[in-house]
C-alpha cells in the first residue's frame, strides 16, 4: 500500500512539474513574441524619467501601453498598465513637492496602477474627468454576460467595467476631455450601437435600467429612450438578439435570411417587461438600421 502511495505521489509531482514548466514556457514565449517599443519619454526634475511603453503581440491583438518610471538612484519600476478604448495614448506628467503628477487622454483604459515610487506620490488624472462605475452595476455584471451582440444591420458593444470611464469620450466628454453641455452629468455609457448610438445607465437607479440615445435632427441634445426595465433584462435581450446571428451578420441578410415572424413575436413577448420601447428589439430583429432611427 505504501509502495503504491508513493508511486501515486511520484506520478501527481512529475504532473504539476510538467503542467507549472508548461506554464512558464508558455509565458516566455509570449514574452518573446511581443514588441516593447519606447514611444515617448519625459525628462522631469530632480532626474526622473518617465518613459511610455508600446507592447505588440500580434495582429490580433490591439497595442497595449506602460508607463515606467526611473531615477538615477532608484531602479525602474512600472507605474501604469493601460490600454485605448480608441485613438494613440497621449501622456503628460510633472513632478512637484515629491508629487508626480500623471494625465492621460479621456480614451485610456486603466488595467493598473501605483500609488507611489520609492517616497513619491502617484497622483492620476483623465483628462474631462474619471466617470467612476456605481458599485451596484459593477456587481450586477456576470462572466457570462455578452459583450457584443451582431445582428442584421446592427452591432452593440457591452463595454467590461474598466473600460467604461474610457467610453464616455463623444459623449459626456470631448476626445480632448471638453465636457458636454448635451449630455446630462447622471447618464453613464455601457455600450455604443455601431460606435455613434449611446447605450447608457442612470449612475443613481437601482438594478440599472437601460436607455438609449435619441437625437433629432439638427440637433445636438440627447433624450432617452428605455430599451429595458433592469441590466439583466437587457443582458437577456441580448442573448435572443445574438443566438440566431451566426448567418445572419450584414444588413443584405434580412432578404435573404430573414428571422422567422414567429420567432420575433416570441422574442418580443420575452423581452416585454416593464414600460419599455419595444419597437427598438422589433426594428433590430427585422434588420432596420437603429443609428439611421435614433439619430434622424
């Protein structure tokens, strides 16, 4: 029985030697695969240096960005992972009284990030302000929740938690951090319908119901429309839009490819809950453009 225990432990040992070298290897190589590019650097006072970093690993991956920090009596350390929503990443940094001072675009993704370096406070700030994320959203989101859904003539991006302060940019805010008299301080983007239509929560209701934009013509204010009464209810909308869009992704499908009438009716009477506009899921799913209907 022992001499079987120690063959047992022998054989589990050599597993996990295998799979955490599996591991490593696998780490290194898509290190060594990657590109590290310094792409701007910052002389400040007292001999600090800041440098931007530009990682590529492939094609099918977009850029990501660091930003480290050195002294000449310190070692160099990275302060900021981060990553763009949109646009090229655009840093400005100062040191003061021990304080450095670090503002990035409105469109920056915050992975990462420290709080000081070697006695040196961090402070960051986005350029138009950080649009924080109520807790009470950010625990309704699920791992299994859809971040795109792709149907007919239209395409909606979910956007994770720490990109959404990133996606308010062309609508509270400017690309340069210009805030917008058009867009109310309470309405926080979650999505965009084709990059121009907002999908938008109140920051203060509970369970987050979910709105979108409506823009007239010749007009540059927003007024909401609620597409649903909760965040879960428009996750489960979702779901319907997508399921049956694998051969059904360009606007020219709708002739061709058509969802079955009783199929939409059946959708619709699902997503019905509460006092919605249901003639938003009823336009999607028969393939009408909803950017050319919310944004006369």
């Amino acid at each position: 029985m022992r001499k079987k225990k120690k063959i047992l432990l022998a054989v589990a040992v050599g597993i996990l030697i295998l799979f955490l070298g599996g591991k490593y290897l696998l780490a290194m190589v898509q290190k060594i695969g990657c590109s590290d590019d310094v792409i701007q650097k910052i002389e400040m006072k007292s001999g600090y240096v800041m440098k931007v970093h530009q990682t590529n690993c492939g094609a099918t991956t977009d850029f990501g960005y660091k930003l480290t920090l050195t002294h000449p009596d310190k070692d160099e350390k990275e302060i900021l992972s981060y990553g763009m929503l949109e646009g090229d990443s655009h840093i400005d940094a100062i040191v003061h009284n021990d304080q450095l001072n670090v503002t990035y675009s409105p469109s920056t993704i915050v992975y990462s990030k420290r709080a000081n370096y070697k006695g040196v406070s961090i402070h960051f700030e986005r350029k138009g302000g950080n649009a924080s994320v109520p807790e009470s959203f950010k625990d309704q989101r699920k791992s299994f929740d859809l971040d795109m859904a792709d149907l007919f003539a239209n395409s909606l991006i979910v956007y994770r938690n720490e990109e959404i302060p990133a996606g308010q940019v062309h609508f509270a805010v400017s690309e340069k951090g210009i805030p917008s008299t058009a867009w109310k301080r309470n309405w926080l983007v979650i999505g965009e319908i084709e990059y121009t239509l907002p999908v938008f929560i109140h920051r203060d209701e509970e369970n987050s119901p979910v709105y979108v934009g409506q823009k007239e013509r010749n007009s540059s204010t927003w007024k909401e429309v609620k597409i649903a009464s909760t965040y879960r209810d428009f996750q489960k909308a979702l779901k319907l839009i997508d399921d049956p869009s694998g051969n059904r992704s360009f606007p020219e499908d709708v002739k061709t490819n058509p969802l079955p009438e009783k199929e939409i009716k059946q959708n619709l009477k699902e997503i019905n809950k509460g006092n919605i506009k249901l003639s938003f899921w009823n336009d999607w799913m028969r393939g009408k453009s909803l950017p050319d209907k919310y944004m006369e």
